[in-house]
C-alpha cells in the first residue's frame, strides 16, 4: 500500500446565517482525508463579505462542527501556526500580493462606476454577444486618463487580466478531467480594501500550506482563474476536489429558502441525533465498503475513505432514510443516555423537567425507545405520565371509539384492580385479563381499549400496563373513575 502523504485540508464558510448543511458535507471530507493522511483539518472563517455577515453566525460554525464532532485542528478558536484564521483579521497580507500582480502585468486597476457596469451588461444581454463580462474599458490607462471618460469613480477596484489562452481544463479528484468556461477579469480587490474571495482564498490556502481544495461543484467555474493567481505568483496549485452536490428529491438544488433541512442547525431543532446525521453525510458522497452496511461510524468512514469511491454525479437528500438511521441511533443508545440527551434536547427549546418527570422519563424511556425516530418523540408519548390527573384530556377521537360498555369495563378494570398491592404490570395485566378477559368475555383488544383511553386520554399510547405501573396504583385508578363518570 503506498504510504499516503499528510494533507492539511480546511473548511471556509462564510458567518451569513445558519449554517448549511453542505458546510458539513464538505468538512466531512476535508475531516476524513486530514485524519486517514495524519495530517491537519483547518476550520478558516471567510468574512471579508461585510454587507451579509449575520451576528451570531461564527459560533453557530463552531457549535455546529463540535456537535457533530468535527473538531478542526487549527480554527479562530483552537489557534496554530498559521493564524489569524479570519480573514478580516489578514487585510494586510494580501495587499502585498495585490501590488505584485499590478506590477507583473497580471492585473490592473478598474475605476467604472457600478452604473456604468450595469449598463455594460445590459448592452451585452441585448446583443447576445458570446463573450460577455468587463470590457477592459480601464485596462492600460492611469487614473487621469480614464477620469476623462463616462462613468468613472475616483477609488479603483483591482482586476486579474486573464489571457486568451488562459488553460480551462484541469485535474480533480473526483470527477477526473474538467472543464471551465473562460473566466472574465475578475475583481480581486475591492473599492474598501478587502480582497475578494478569489484572491483571498489563494493567499490563504498557499500561506496555510492546504495541500487540497475540496468544495463543491458550483465552484468549478472558479477553478481556472484561481489556478492562473496560483501559477502567477509562483505557488504550488493543490489538489481539488469538487464534491457532488446534494439535491432535494425532486433533484432541485439544496436550498434554505425552500428546504429548512438545508440548514444544520434545523436537525438539531427536530431531534436528530449528531451520529446519525454525520453517517447521513457519508452515505451521500461515500458508498459504505461492503453494500447495504450503511451504518458505519466515523473512524471507520475515515479508515476507508478513498476520493475514487465519491460518486459525481450527486446525490439525493432522502429524509425517509435519515428518520431511519436517526430510529436506528436511538435504539442503540443505553436508557441512562437516551434520557439524558432527551432532557438536553427538552431543556434547549425550552421545557425544563423537575426532578420527578425526569423520574418519570427514565422509567418510561424503554417504553418508547422501539418507536421512537426523533428525540422529541418520546415525551410527546408519555405526556400523560407527566400530566396531573385532573389535567388529562381525552381526545374527542378517542372518545367517539368507545364501545357501548365503557362504563361497564370501567367499573370492573376498577374492582380488579382497586385492592392490588403488588403494583407491577405483570400483575397489573393478569387481573384486568381475568376481570375484562375471562370475566366479561370480551377479546382482549375490545376489553383494554376503553383502559387505555382513561389512562393515556388517546387510542394509542407506549404499553398500557407498563405505562400504568409508571403511572402508580392512585393515580390509574383515578383516572378509570375520571373516564367512567363522564360518560
């Protein structure tokens, strides 16, 4: 086997709101291939966008990784050898590099006005010209020379000049040979001294020496004019790989506006487990070793990962199959932990259980758990068992299937159970099958029905006599005289 060389690999996202889910995606391979090279996975905050930065949208970053255990070796927060790690924070070291591209001839100061660039556009849609972007209007003149023309501004952009015979086809790790449309002279400079990304990201990736470039597809267009700032200012151009991108299952593109699961922070709203959705991701860019395996852990997805087993293609985001990896993930956790990530969950949107509900949870947790595909799911079941018995409701559908001798079941579940001193559900079921069952003749789905509606309020509930051994002997009996006087 040949002996991997250790990669630094890194995630850039930008603080403008919620995270996306393709941010995991992407640091998801940028993590394994870190880790399977013993190398380092860097986290970098790209925030030189000023105008769409949103309060609170680098820490939902950090958090985000952290849930899902992507803990990067070199970030704002951890630190390294490499830092600042935002880019506000590295305005000085890029002009520089800016000054040198002018000075070589690769690039040259823009001073047209945004009207004048608008027009330039409309004027191209109009004539459905081939070749659109910047005419090079400003290319090759001094300041006072373009100032004597329409539509100029005093403090000049900076441009790349991209040569005609500019290279559009290029070497990825997963999709093999692609191919770019031709780049125009793209601002690397802006008005206020902040870099664009194009430029940024070069400088960065080449002085944090990141030996690969993985993103997602969308940016293959980006590719060539980044490998031109590589080749200019004489660097090493790393590695790419250009994820497939994730699709809804209507294979439209994965957005916020349309998809709330696009964004990472809604998995953890709904109840899903980190584990499950990090196993999710896998499955979506990276086939399982051996098919239909498709539970595997992280250390085993970064034992096995390889950029040749990444389908371009893309792929589908099922839901159906992330509900059952996260029912499969509840089911292996023990009760002590379900609990525990229950209340963690509870407590984060807000509901607090006292000492006793908790009680109350732990017992009921194996009740649940077998049903359970969300976290949220188990205290929606188990309301009742937290609820006084003068606060249960009973469903108006749940009342309407009551048989014609409610009343009469009722009464005799009461006397079966009334002088019950062993209060466990093993008894519990024995003396209502002998009162119910053998004593009145009903089938045991008709004879427990009208039980369960005066204990749990519905038609469906976790297992009755368990549930009711939880409930204890006062309040269960309560609750079959509550019911039974109220019809």
């Amino acid at each position: 086997m040949t002996e991997l060389s250790p990669a630094r690999t890194r995630v850039a996202p930008s603080p403008t709101g919620d995270p996306h889910v393709g941010t995991a995606y992407q640091a998801l391979f940028d993590f394994a291939w870190a880790r399977r090279t013993g190398g380092q996975f860097v986290l970098r905050i790209e925030d030189t966008d000023r105008a769409r930065l949103v309060e609170g949208s680098e820490q939902q970053i950090y958090d985000s990784l952290s849930w899902l255990g992507l803990e990067p070796d070199e970030s704002p927060v951890a630190g390294g050898p490499y830092g600042p790690y935002r880019q506000s924070e590295r305005l000085e070291t890029y002009r520089p590099f800016v000054d040198q591209l002018l000075a070589d001839g690769h690039a040259y100061h823009c001073w047209c006005t945004p009207e004048r660039l608008a027009e330039m556009r409309e004027q191209q849609q109009a004539s459905k010209q081939a070749t659109t972007g910047y005419d090079r209007l400003c290319h090759g003149k001094t300041a006072e020379q373009r100032a004597a023309l329409p539509g100029f501004q005093p403090t000049p952009v900076v441009r790349m000049f991209v040569p005609d015979d500019v290279p559009l086809v290029f070497d990825d790790l997963i999709g093999g040979e692609l191919s770019a449309p031709r780049p125009d002279d793209q601002v690397i400079l802006k008005a206020d001294g902040f870099p664009t990304y194009h430029l940024a990201v070069v400088v960065d990736d080449h002085l944090m020496g990141i030996t690969h470039m993985v993103r997602g597809q969308e940016w293959i267009s980006s590719t060539p004019k980044q490998i031109l700032l590589h080749q200019w200012l004489g660097w090493q151009v790393p590695a790419f790989a250009h994820t497939p991108l994730i699709r809804n299952t209507d294979r439209s593109k994965l957005g916020k506006r349309k998809s709330p699961w696009a964004k990472l922070s809604w998995f953890r709203e709904q109840g899903y487990l980190p584990e499950a959705l990090l196993n999710f991701l896998m499955l979506l860019g990276h086939p399982p070793v051996h098919e239909g395996d498709d539970v595997q852990s992280l250390d085993e997805f970064v034992q096995h990962f390889d950029w040749s087993r990444i389908n371009p293609a893309g792929a589908v985001f099922d839901l159906k199959k992330m509900d059952w990896l996260n029912g499969h993930y509840l089911r292996e956790l023990s009760t002590e932990e379900l609990t525990a990530r229950i209340i963690e969950f509870e407590a984060a949107r807000g509901r607090a259980l006292d000492h006793n509900q908790r009680a109350v949870l732990s017992h009921a947790v194996p009740l649940v758990q077998p049903r359970m595909t969300l976290l949220g799911d188990a205290l929606s079941a188990i309301e009742f068992l937290l609820t006084e018995d003068d606060q249960l409701t009973v469903a108006e559908d749940a009342r309407a299937s009551l048989p014609p001798n409610a009343g009469e079941v009722l009464a005799a579940a009461f006397t079966a159970l009334e002088h019950l001193t062993d209060w466990d559900h093993e008894m519990i079921q024995a003396n209502l099958r002998e009162a119910l069952v053998d004593g009145l003749g009903l089938k045991p789905k008709v004879a427990f029905a009208p039980v369960r509606v005066a204990i749990a309020g519905s038609k469906v509930s976790p297992p009755l006599f368990e549930s009711m051994e939880i409930l204890g002997r006062e309040s269960s009996l309560r609750r079959l005289v509550g019911l039974r006087e109220t019809l």
